[in-house]
C-alpha cells in the first residue's frame, strides 16, 4: 500500500503515530527564568495539540542548565517543576496526539554569559562572524567522566520526560549541538576512543541512545534528529550519515529524522554561507522544494526504521510525492505551523494544497524574530499576526529576548 499524508504509522516500539504529519522542533524560549514550564507553554502545546498533526516535538529541552540553547528554554534535571512539566504534557497531548520532547545539550554552543567555559570534544571554537548577536566561549574539551555525566544527564532527562506524561523523546544530534560535535572532525579532534574514525565519532551518540532506551524500558519511542550532512567542507558528510544509519539499524531507534546544518552553516533554514564540501549540489538542485529530500532518499534506501523529513516542504503534492516514492516515511513541519497553527487539518482535509509562506516577503535577517514574535502571540492565546512587519517583529524579540536573559542572569546571582 502507498502511504499518505493521512496513513497511520506504527513504530518499531509499538506506538501508532495516526498520520505522517509532524510539527518540527522550534525553540520557543518561554520557559520562566528558573527553566521551567509555564502556562504560557500549555496554551501554545494545547493549540497545536488541536492542529491534527500526529506527533509534536517540543523545542529543545536541554538537559543541563548551564547549557542553553537560548535563556528561555526549558530544562530538565533534578531542579525541575515536575508539576509543570505534566502540565505541560497534559495540554500538549489534549487531542489524543502524541508529543516527544526534543532533547538538546548544546555543548560549545551556548553564550558565554551562560556559561565562559563550555563543554565540547576538543577545544575548537565555534566559527561564526563576530559582532551579530552571538557571543561564544573556548570551550574545554571533556574528560571521559564529562562524556558519561552527560549520557546520564539524557537518560534521566528521557527517563523524567515518560513519567511526566510524554509520550516519546528525540535527541538532538543535529545543528552543531553537543551530540553533532562529537560526529564532525571540524569539532572532534579528539584521539582517544571517542575521536578520530567514524565509529569512535560516533560512539557518544549511540551509546547515548542505549542509556536512554535503558531509562525509558523498550515500549516508548525514541528518535533523532540527525544532519544528513553538515554541509561545510570537512565536516561531518552524508556518506558517513549513511554509514552512522548501518550502525542505528542495530539500536532501537524508532524515528530518524533528518536536517542538515548548523550555526557556523545554516542550511536548516535553506542558507548557505560557508563552502558546502562534498555534499554542494549544483543550483538547479538547491531550488528544490525540500531542502534535504535529495540526501534523504539516499539515507532511507539504508535505513530499517522509519525516517523523517524537516526542511522546506511547502506543498501537498511534494509532501505526497515524498511519501509515495518511498523517500521518507514522515513529514515535518515547523514555520508554516507559526502562520496557520491549524494546517495539518486543513491539508488531511484535502482544503489547502499547500502550506503558507510568509517568508517569501521578510527579510532572511528579519526571519528568526519574525517567527519567534508569532510563537510568542499563539502563547498569549491570539492569532499570528501575517502583517506584521519583520523589523518591527525583530526589535519585539530583541527586547523580550534581552529581558529573558536578564532575568535569568539575576536568578543565577541570587543562587550564587
């Protein structure tokens, strides 16, 4: 039988996803300034929750706090609201859907008012342009005792996640955070056993993967997200994602999903600004629709568990397509559900044929804040606001933004 967008999926832990559609991980950095779930973030899960998406996939829930991807994320360890959290999963899970928490550690990659000395493979500084907003530390390279604490760091995190209502985790071994490092020989210049070859690169990541389905028991569904290459010369390439799925084929991994990218090199969000090695592709293939559906194939001829897409998908007939020639098993779906929160009902309803596309007309600098002043207004129980203008929407997440972190800078002055 050819799946559909509307096919039902069953996992290889036995839940059922009910259709192919799945709302991506986005950051939504409304957590309050000790971490922790707010009411805010059961409005926002509870009106995706309606959306007919299958499966949500929280943003980011890092698993250490002196690890942000951003101030406003939510954590998880032992300081955490439990009480929020399964409120959190309550609204979330409303409709009878299933939501995963994305789990993130982001090594290197975190401001360095965060933290002036991060953790990460070796000591390789993260290479992006100075003076934009970011702001990073030299990381110090951890010890083998740092490698396990934060392999146990995701296990309770995913172990917590279950007991509070979750129904399924993803970790995040994509974008350049922690779990990526250690695949890419730009940021792993280690040479003991966790560095060099592929299979040491990639020992930290699956045997991450085997603390977590320790902590979680055999029925609850585990997933990655995974670069199908990081599309930078000398980094982690899709030939050696191929060869990483032969080795998750013998986990039990129930979802892969695949992006690409990272902060030096953003082509998650279709941007290229850095050579893109060997896996550049000539521009009348980087027009396509699907920003990594062309390396996707490659890595689901491969792969044993079901595999998904995030990245650029716009239209109802690509979506389709994808699924029918065998290319993907799952569609993700991030920004377009910022502009209609309600689009994975409208197309299995067969009322739109293709998703909407604000971007088209803000500004590729404007794009992040754009997106995050609309998380923030479907947080506070309103509609998106298509209108709005992207310099507009930048300088109201710029000022929230800075007043997120400075309450969270406080906070850690006052435990101080």
């Amino acid at each position: 039988m050819i799946a559909t967008l509307s096919t039902p999926l069953k996992l290889p832990s036995g839940a059922t996803l009910p259709n192919r559609i799945v709302k991506a991980a986005m950051s939504e950095g409304i957590a309050d300034a000790n971490n922790d779930a707010t009411p805010r973030l059961e409005t926002l899960y509870r009106r995706w929750a309606q959306s007919g998406a299958g499966m949500l996939l929280t943003g980011n829930v890092q698993v250490d706090r002196h690890h942000l991807e951003r101030p406003g994320n939510v954590v998880l360890d032992a300081e955490t609201d439990l009480a929020a959290l399964r409120a959190f999963a309550k609204a979330g899970t409303s409709a009878g859907n299933h939501l995963w928490m994305q789990l993130g550690h982001t090594g290197r990659q975190v401001d360095a008012k965060i933290n002036p000395a991060p953790l990460a493979p070796s000591v390789v500084e993260i290479d992006v342009m100075r003076g934009i907003g970011y702001e990073f530390a030299k990381p110090r390279a951890m010890t083998e005792e740092d490698i396990l604490h934060v392999m146990d760091q995701f296990a309770f995190a995913a172990r917590t996640a279950r007991e509070t209502g979750f129904t399924g985790v993803q970790l995040h071994a994509a974008h350049g955070y922690v779990l990526s490092q250690f695949l890419s020989p730009l940021a792993n210049r280690r040479t003991d056993a966790w560095g060099g070859s592929l299979e040491n690169r990639a020992r930290f990541l699956l045997e991450t993967i085997a603390a977590v389905r320790r902590a979680v028991g055999p029925d609850f569904p585990i997933s990655i997200k995974l670069n199908s290459s990081d599309f930078q010369k000398g980094g982690f390439t899709n030939a050696e994602c191929i060869e990483l799925v032969g080795w998750l084929n013998g986990s039990t991994l129930d979802l892969l999903e695949l992006s690409g990218g990272s902060l030096e090199q953003p082509k998650q969000v279709g941007v290229s600004i850095k050579d893109e090695g060997e896996d550049a592709r000539p521009e009348s293939t980087k027009k396509r629709e699907a920003y990594f559906l062309d390396y996707a194939a490659s890595v689901r001829a491969a792969a044993k568990m079901p595999v998904m897409v995030t990245g650029g998908f716009r239209t109802v007939a690509t979506m389709n397509e994808a699924l029918a020639n065998g290319d993907l098993d799952v569609v993700g779906l991030g920004r377009p559900m910022i502009a209609d929160p309600e689009l994975p009902l409208r197309i299995l309803n067969g009322e739109v044929d293709r998703a909407p596309t604000p971007e088209d007309r803000i500004n590729l600098f404007h794009l992040l804040g754009w997106n995050n002043t609309q998380i923030e207004r479907l947080a506070d129980g309103l509609e998106p606001d298509l209108d709005l203008n992207g310099e507009a929407a930048v300088a109201l997440f710029k000022a929230r933004e800075e007043k997120v972190f400075a309450d969270l800078l406080n906070r850690a002055r006052r435990v101080a």
